[in-house]
C-alpha cells in the first residue's frame, strides 16, 4: 500500500543545505535554492560553468571533492544530484542516519523526499507532486500553469496529437537582464514548450529550474572550444536537433540580437532550412540602468542614448568603436561587457574631451538578488569600481542621466 507524501512549504532561509554533484541536474536544482536564501554547500569534484559561476559569484559553498559524512554536519536537507546509484545510496545512508531529508535524482523511491513540479507566478508558487510519477505531475503542473495563464496558451498540443506544435524548429528567445520573471511572456510559453534547450551562462537559474526533467539541457558555456568554434559547435547543435524532429529553444541573456551572436544563429539554421522563431528579449543596456533609477534618456538631459560593447579595448586592432565620437556625444553611453576594460575606457573617452566630472554608474548582476550599484564620475568610475570589487556582468552608465533622478 502506498502511502501520500506530506506537502510542505521549507523556509530555508540562513540554513545549510548541500547539493552532492555538479552537472546539469544540480545546475537546474541549485537557482531555486539560492532564491529560497538557502546556505548551499556544493560537493562536487566537477561544476558546470553555470554552478561555477554561483560560486566565483559567492553565493554559494564548494567543496571540490567526493562527499563526505561531515559534509551533512548542520544541513538542514541535502540533494543528491548524481548518477552512480551506489554514491547516491552512501550519501542517503547517512542522511536517513542524521534524519536529514534526502533528495534523490537517482531513485525517487529511495529518497525521503521529492522535489515537485513548480510553476511561478510572482509571488504564488504552485507545486505538483504526481505520486512518484515525474510524467502525472508535470501534467498537472501544466495544465495549472495554463489556467493561469489564460484559455490561449499555446503550451497545449494539438488536439487529438498528443504532439507538439513546433517539432523540428527553433526559436531564439531572450532570456531578459536576469531576473526570470522578466522574460516576455511568449518567450516562457515557448520555453516550456521545448524538448531541447541550448541555454547561455547568464540566462536566469530559476527557468531552467522549471523545465521538464526530460528536456535535454545544452550548456552553451560548456562547449569546449575557443569562442568561435563554440559559436559553430552551438550552430550545429540547434540544426541538428531541429534536423532530427526536436523544438529546440536557444534561451540566451538579455536579447538575441544586442551582442548576443542571435543573427549568426539564424543564419545558420536558414541555410540547413530549419525554422527559426526569434523572441526579444529585455536587453540589459536599457533594464538594469532602470533597475536602480537611471533612466537612459530623460527630459532636458539626455535626447539620446548609445549602446556599445567594451569586450575589446579602445586601442585594440579589432575594436570597431569609434570612442573619439562617442566622447563628443551629448547624450548617455552605456557600456556592456567593459568593466575589464574600463580604465583604458575612461581614459580614451578623457582624452577626447569627454567633461571629467560627467556623472557615472556601474551596475553589478542588475535586477537580481545580487545586485550592486556604485555612483562616482567619468573620472572615477574605473577606480571606484576596481576598489569596491565589482565583477561581471556589469553594465557601465556614463551621462548626466545618472543623478537625473536623485531627490533634491
């Protein structure tokens, strides 16, 4: 006779909890723990770029080797996210010894605990658990999440296929400046309805966090080779999983087509023939400013704005910014990509008469937990920022648009 599980909401705030593994099931587990403010400690002898990422970030612990008994002192709930069935028993042995729930990837039914299937909708979480089956509670997952969301959803297969609509096509979606609730609505839609997803280093934890278990998450960070080479290795994945029947969804930071390498992605798909849908995104140049009251123009301040990329500095043989007429510019600047490089910047844009106490921001992880903001001057930006340890991703502010809104 089977018996129901208790439902049950963890307030796991300042309280530790470890994660044993560092691939992609850990990779979609670990976001939602973070945003529950859980105290993560990460054993893994390996990380994805995504996890390592949370961890140069310092959000959370890691411990890079095998688990051990002592890893679970002061834990609070500990999730095993790997696939060597035996390890996974050792860990849940000690676990069940210590009476510490245990989540287990690799056998549900010899976990003390499951994790549901989730849907957001800002601050109401509904959680699904389907009697052990994955299958039944992600159905019923859905089918909520498609009341709330409206009679039209276009998650719903066609009627009488049991198909998806999309097989066989992509679709570019922008994944916004980082906080997940602020994906386009179709861009969700259509993320939920994938059966692949190539995702970026940037996109936000918490949307991977809701895919199904049996949707083939793509790290694109993880492609060993160098930037170029990873663009075509990420090119030929999209066309052969579209190629082979799949709807593939390429989930990537802010929009697809602002520094995001979108174009060279449709291109690729158009000339194998595959279908390509393209989805804005929130793009960060625009979103994080405004995220701590920066607004990009402003009346009687700023009647224009521009956009550029300081991956490569001012004097680089391959820069196609022309800074000397950026300098001359009135309006606002905003920079991404160019904390590294942000003292040759300022100097070069100091140089060509850009006004010295002209207002400036840098603004860390906008629109996350994470976020930080510091204020100073063209003059002092780069210094400011390098002594307060700002990190990317990190977008630059540069015109009086930055205390246009201060309080008098």
């Amino acid at each position: 006779m089977s018996v129901n599980p208790y439902p049950l909401g963890l307030r796991l705030a300042g309280r530790r909890v470890v994660v044993v593994g560092g691939g992609t099931v850990a990779t979609r587990r670990v976001p939602a723990l973070l945003d529950a403010g859980a105290d993560v400690l990460l054993v893994s002898p390996e990380l994805t770029p995504a996890l390592r990422a949370h961890v140069d970030a310092g959000r959370l612990h890691w411990e890079p080797r095998r688990f051990v008994p002592a890893d679970l002192n002061g834990a609070w709930l500990v999730h095993v996210a790997v696939d060597d069935r035996t390890a996974a028993a050792a860990v849940s042995a000690v676990a069940a010894e210590r009476r510490i729930f245990c989540v287990r990837a690799d056998d549900r039914f010899a976990a003390s605990a499951w994790t549901p299937a989730v849907t957001r909708h800002g601050p109401v979480t509904v959680a699904v658990l389907g009697g052990g089956d994955p299958h039944r509670s992600r159905a019923t997952r859905d089918a909520v999440r498609d009341l709330l969301d409206g009679p039209d959803s276009p998650l719903r297969p066609e009627a009488g296929t049991g198909k998806r609509r999309r097989a066989g096509q992509v679709a570019l979606v922008g994944a916004g400046p980082g906080d997940p609730e602020l994906i386009t609505l179709r861009g969700w839609r259509l993320l939920a309805e994938a059966d692949v997803v190539v995702a970026d280093r940037l996109v936000p934890g918490l949307l991977l966090d809701e895919l199904h278990p049996d949707v083939e998450l793509v790290d694109a960070s993880k492609i060993p080779y160098g930037p170029s080479r990873a663009q075509e290795e990420i090119n030929r994945i999209l066309v052969d999983r579209a190629s082979a029947g799949a709807f593939v969804v390429r989930l990537k930071g802010g929009d697809p087509y602002v520094f995001g390498r979108g174009g060279e992605e449709l291109l690729a798909c158009a000339a194998a023939g595959v279908p390509v849908t393209v989805v804005p995104g929130v793009t960060s140049s625009i979103a994080v400013p405004a995220s701590v009251g920066i607004p990009v123009t402003h009346r009687g301040v700023a009647h224009e704005f521009t956009v550029v990329s300081g991956h490569l500095a001012p004097d680089h043989p391959d820069s196609r910014v022309n800074w000397a007429a950026l300098a001359a510019l009135r309006g606002t600047l905003v920079i991404l990509m160019g904390l590294k490089n942000l003292p040759a910047i300022t100097a070069t844009l100091l140089a060509h008469g850009r006004d010295p106490a002209t207002p400036a921001a840098v603004v860390q992880e906008g629109t996350t937990t994470a976020q930080r903001t510091i204020h100073s001057t063209l003059a002092g930006v780069a210094t400011d920022a390098a002594g307060a340890g700002l990190r990317p991703p990190a977008v630059v502010v540069v015109g009086d648009v930055v205390s246009a809104l201060d309080h008098p």
